[in-house]
C-alpha cells in the first residue's frame, strides 16, 4: 500500500463521521473500539491497547502504566502478560531518547518481548512531559507484519490520534462517564457540538451560523451535496462557507478542520 493510495479514505465523508463519534467518545468506555474501528479499516488491526506511562527521565525508569482502554479481538491474541519489570519493557529507551512527540516502533521478529505476545506490533507514542501517552495496535501471530506503507500512513493518522488519546486521559481523570446504549448517540452528537463551540471560544474565532452548521455537519461525515440539500443552497455554497470558515481557522480542507477541533 503507497502513502498517497492509503491517504485516499482519510477524504472519504464516512472517515469523517467515524471520527467525528471518535471525538465525541473521549472519556468514555467506548473509545478505543471506536478508535480500533477507525484504523482497521485503513489498516487491518486485531486489537488496541491504549496506555499512559508516567516516567522518571533523569533515573531512566518507569514510575506508572495505566491502561487506559483496550478493544478487538481477543480471542486471537493471548491476554495481556506482565514483563519481569517496567523498566524492562522494550519500549522504555526509545520513549526516553524521543526528542519529538511522536515514535512508530514495531517490535522485531523473534525474542522481542511484547504485552501481547507477538512480534506484530506498531505504537504511536506522544511526549507530554513526563508522561507518554501509547498507542499500540497489535496483530496476531499468524498475520504479516505491518508492511512500510501501513506504518507510513499510521504515521501520517497520528497527529489526528495522539492528541485524542491524551484529551481520552485527561477527561478519563477528571469525570468519569456512564452511557447508557439508549441515550450514547444523543450525547456523542452533543458533546461534538459541545467541544466544538468550546474550540471556537478558546480560539476567540468568530463563525457565521451557516460556517458553523457547515462546519459540523462535514465533520459528522455529511457530504456537500447532503448539506446542500439540508440548508437549501447550492453545493457551491455549502464550499464557500467552508472556504470561509477554514481561512478564519487558519486550516484547509476537511481534513484540516478535523486537526483543528481536535487541537493537533
């Protein structure tokens, strides 16, 4: 798979709807399923493990693994395994040598230990401080390894991720959420409503009601002619509202403005 192929979904209006609940599910028990179903889509994965570590840099240990949600299928990989140490882990020198906020890192073939157990793994790691937030997708033994151009693509996805699964954290800290299946699709749609007006407001960014209606419904994966017909304008228009709106965001395209109202 090339990177320019693999990029192609990523402009696919149902890619944006599936984010769009992705954003609405952070803090919730929810959120890495939605986030594993995101991603294998574009990349087959088997699972996700989704974790926080605290470290101590200047004694090169680990203080704290907290998982912060994991989702798949389980049954074809074996249950999580505790290494002899944390500071063991293979993914510890790596996270103390990163000098930017993001690492790829898929464990080699053989004697590699892995949480999991198996040698197909991929992480997408966020510096924040002393802490390191961790993305790992794993595949089962008997699969392939992640092939360069599925890493490559991963790596072009995780400035959209990463700062997901940092906000997952810190609203997972501050109040956790109990959803019940009648009521979760309201809430995911008003909470994206929510934590977009509360974007526009730190950003001290003024939209028109029709950028604003534009703008949420391209990030919740309606299409221009789907606005269109909703507001009873011309596609032209539905795109000159969204030319508007992104040039006062200071982004481009739909993909721009999903980085922008997640905050990468």
């Amino acid at each position: 798979m090339s990177l320019s192929s693999s990029i192609r979904p990523m402009e696919s209006p149902h890619f944006y709807f599936e984010l769009g609940e992705l954003i609405s599910s952070t803090g919730n028990d929810h959120f890495a399923a939605k986030m594993l179903h995101l991603v294998d889509k574009l990349v087959p994965a088997h699972l996700v493990d989704l974790s926080e570590w605290t470290l101590d840099e200047q004694q090169a240990t680990v203080l704290d693994i907290k998982l912060l949600g994991s989702a798949g299928s389980k049954e074809d990989l074996p249950a999580p395994r505790s290494l002899p140490h944390h500071n063991d882990h293979p993914l510890l020198k790596e996270m103390l040598g990163m000098d930017d906020s993001l690492l790829i890192q898929m464990n080699a073939k053989g004697k590699s230990p892995s949480l999991r157990g198996t040698p197909h793994q991929c992480n997408l790691v966020l510096r924040q401080a002393s802490r390191r937030y961790v993305i790992s997708f794993y595949r089962s033994p008997t699969q392939p390894a992640f092939s360069l151009g599925q890493l490559s693509f991963l790596k072009c996805l995780s400035d959209t991720l990463l700062p997901l699964i940092k906000r997952h954290a810190q609203a997972s800290r501050q109040a956790p959420v109990k959803r019940t299946v009648e009521s979760h699709t309201l809430l995911e749609q008003s909470q994206l409503q929510r934590e977009f007006h509360k974007r526009l407001s730190l950003s001290e960014i003024t939209l028109s009601a029709r950028e604003k209606e534009v703008c949420l419904g391209l990030l919740t994966g309606g299409t221009v002619p789907q606005m269109a017909e909703k507001l009873s304008v011309k596609n032209s228009s539905i795109e000159t509202y969204l030319k508007r709106a992104a040039t006062k965001l200071g982004v481009s395209g739909r993909h721009g403005l999903a980085k922008w109202m997640i905050g990468a």
